[in-house]
C-alpha cells in the first residue's frame, strides 16, 4: 500500500472521513499499475498523495453540497472523477473517457472499490443533448474555451462546471469570456482550495450555467 505522509493525514481525514480507507488503496492501485499502463509518470507516484490525490479530493469543497449528479471528463487516471466520488459518496459519479483502455482501467477500479460509477467511452459533445448533470468537472483537459464548449452544453440549468487549472486560470478565463457566454456561462470566478492545509493548493475555475427563464446579466439568488 502507498503510504499516506503523515503531514498530509489530517487534511485527508478530513476530505475523505470514514472512507479514508478506499482512497488509500486507490492511491495504491494507481501507483502499482499507473506507470506501466500510461495512466501517470514514473516520477509521480512519489508525490501521488499531495500533488494528485489530494489535489483532486480538494475539489469537494467547492461542490454544492445540493448537487446530486456529477461528470468528469476526459477521466483518465481517475482524477478527479474517483477520488470526488471517494470523497461525496452522495453523489451519482459518471466518468466520461474517449481511451478504451482508460475506460476499462476506470472499470477495474471501480468493480474493486465498489464505488457504483458509470463508465462511458465517448467524446463530451457525443453527450450533447442527452445527458445534463449538477456539476461537470475536468482536469488538465484543454484550455478553458475549448473545454466550454465541451462541457457546458453538459451542465444542467443552474449547475456548474468546475474545471481545476493552474497559473494560468486569470488569463484563461479572460480569453474565454466570449465563449462562456455564448454558451450561457455566468459568473465566471476563481477559487483556492486548502490554503495552508496543502503545500499547493487546488485552483478551481467555476462557472454557473445560467438557469432557464433568466436573462443573459441575471441570475438567481
């Protein structure tokens, strides 16, 4: 088993409680079959805990506890998708990967942690008018007006996307502005998880989707 650092316990216990458990031998699968299957570098499994895992798990925290439904996209490795649905087990989680071998590394996970997660191969845009979900989520997809357009037509009226971004959010979200819009995207806004819990902490770009019956400049309180 990976072995959780003790200076990053507490933050763990509090993000993940009673099952604290799980994500420890998820971060153990990761680490044993990650590398050989192409799902992470070599060098991460050392920082596996801090840089990833927790990272990811941070991202709860901006969640609406209301939220019920949940996409990540382009899911990979898992991250965020598995740990969030570790971390909010009321949450239905649907984890969106276009790599079939992706897919059925998500698959394994899921059948050995028994998390109840729904797997599908697919693009975003094949879901496009099929499927709507309380919050979508991505990490490390694409820059933020190209992953609009992926994601946004995915978000229920009145959800969120949530899309985890680093140095680059501020200058992201400028660029993207015209997009979000067009895309009935509103109050675009920059968030910081686990300020001093974390040596770094998780930079969360959310965005609402405008709920129906308002109009573009208005929102619901």
């Amino acid at each position: 088993m990976l072995p959780l650092p003790d200076s990053l316990r507490p933050s763990a216990e509090r993000l993940f409680a009673d099952r604290l458990g799980l994500a420890e031998r998820f971060a153990s699968m990761l680490a044993e079959q990650g590398p050989e299957r192409g799902l992470i570098g070599p060098r991460e499994v050392e920082r596996l805990w801090g840089r990833h895992i927790l990272n990811c798990a941070l991202m709860a925290d901006a969640i609406d506890p209301s939220a019920r439904t949940l996409a990540d996209i382009g899911s990979g490795a898992g991250l965020p998708g598995v740990v969030l649905a570790i971390a909010r087990p009321d949450l239905t989680v649907t984890l969106v990967e276009t790599m079939q071998r992706r897919a059925s590394w998500l698959e394994e996970v899921d059948a050995e942690l028994g998390l109840g997660l729904e797997v599908v191969r697919a693009r975003a845009e094949d879901l496009h008018g099929e499927r709507s979900f309380d919050v979508v989520t991505a990490r490390a997809v694409a820059a933020l007006d190209k992953l609009a357009r992926w994601t946004l037509p995915l978000v229920a009226d009145g959800g969120e996307l949530l899309a985890m971004k680093g140095g680059s959010a501020a200058e992201e979200v400028d660029k993207a502005s015209k997009a979000l819009a067009t895309l009935g995207g509103i109050d675009p806004r920059i968030e910081q998880y686990g300020v001093g819990e974390v040596e770094v902490p998780t930079t969360v770009v959310q965005v609402r989707r405008r709920a129906q019956g308002t109009r573009k400049g208005e929102t619901r309180g």
